[in-house]
C-alpha cells in the first residue's frame, strides 16, 4: 500500500474537525475529486483499534484505509448501461471528505469522486446524488450517511428512509450501491452509540431485504 505523508492526513483531519461532522447542519451541494488511477490494488483490513478515532468520531489515516478496504470489497455486481465500471462516487459527510476516498482510489485503481461535505446530512445527500450521477455515470456509489442525523435527532427510522431513496436513485441510473454502517463514536460523542447501534442494525435489515451491497464498517472497528 502507498504510504501516506502524515502531514497532509493530520491537515485532512484538522479540517474536518474545524467543519465538525456535528454541526447540525445539512451540508451544502459542492462535491471535490479525488482521483487516482495508476495504483495497485491494497490488501486486507489491518487492526484499528478505539484511539484510531483521535476526536471520538473522525477516523485517522489507519481506520480511513481499513474503511476503504472494507468498501473495496464490496464492489461486485455489473453496473448498468452508460455507468462507468472504473468510476467510484464516495457519498456522506466529513468521514468521507477527509477520509477513506484517496486510499480506495489506492486499493482499487479506479477513478474516486470524493463527494464528501463536512456536516451533510441524509436527507442533503438524497437530494444532490441525481446530480453526482448525472456528472460522472459511476459504476459504483459508497454511501456513508447517519451521525449527523443522530446528532440533530432524526429517527434511525426516517435516516433509513432517505439511504433507501439514495440507492433507488442510484440503481435508476445503472449505478451499483454500497451503504455503509456507522462507525463506533466515543468522547463527548459517545452518548450518541446506543443510537448509532439501533441505525446500524436497521441499515443492515434494509441491506439484507432489498440485497444491497454492504460494507458493516461496524463489524471491524
């Protein structure tokens, strides 16, 4: 796996704590590219432990390539016609923006859109993915939505809902969906893992049902 300069990852990280994930706000609509095309593929997850998460919520380079891996492997199925196989969108919020992109792009050779924005919100991503498809006909969509609808109290019922209107959209356009779990919350943001838990579990019945790809980021950490 190429190795990453610290610098620019501690840079990341820092601007994604200065946004806040738990801003309570939905996010704009700009999306920024992170492509990478000519590196081989990685191999499999290592071992992350808690301190992998500096802040209690944002991962650090370790647990951003662990995720990447976990998403890497589920990227299976045949996209549908006019969808680039070699094209990845990664939806969700700061996790995404400052995170596992670059390291898929590592692990998998394909083109990665980083349409990560700090502080979005589900409802936000199910409103701007038509675009994103429209843009760049991705083969693959790495959904990674939630915290931040737990932290402005939404219900994990209704969360579900608008993941389950970002993979229909997705599945309209040949695009073939991943969703994701959350990933485990402590620090000033644990009160909030009961709730992250209940999500988990419901997006992993909505996976199950409806066969979805998924990536249970919560099953390594």
């Amino acid at each position: 796996m190429a190795r990453v300069d610290a610098r620019i990852i501690g840079g990341l990280l820092a601007l994604a704590l200065a946004v806040g994930c738990d801003n309570g706000g939905s996010g704009g609509n700009g999306a920024s590219a992170d492509t990478n095309t000519n590196t081989p593929p990685a191999d499999t997850v290592t071992t992350v432990a808690a301190d992998n998460f500096p802040d209690g919520l944002h991962p650090d380079a370790a647990a951003s390539s662990d995720i990447a891996a976990v998403f890497a492997g589920q990227l299976s199925g045949t996209p549908g016609a006019g969808s680039d196989a070699n094209t990845i969108v990664c939806l969700g919020d700061s996790i995404t923006a400052a995170g596992y992109p670059s390291f898929l792009a590592t692990q998998t050779g394909k083109q990665v859109v980083n349409s990560g924005v700090p502080g979005e919100e589900s409802p936000s991503g199910a409103a701007r993915v038509s675009s994103l498809l429209f843009t760049y006909h991705p083969g693959y969509i790495c959904i990674l939505y939630g915290i931040n609808d737990l932290i402005s109290h939404r219900a994990p019922a209704d969360i579900v809902q608008y993941l389950s209107q970002i993979v229909a959209t997705a599945r309209a356009a040949g695009a073939v969906p991943v969703l994701a779990t959350l990933t485990p919350v402590s620090g000033m943001y644990g009160k909030y893992q009961s709730d992250v838990d209940d999500l988990n579990a419901q997006i992993r019945e909505v996976a199950s049902g409806q066969g979805i790809a998924l990536a249970d980021l919560a099953a390594i950490f």
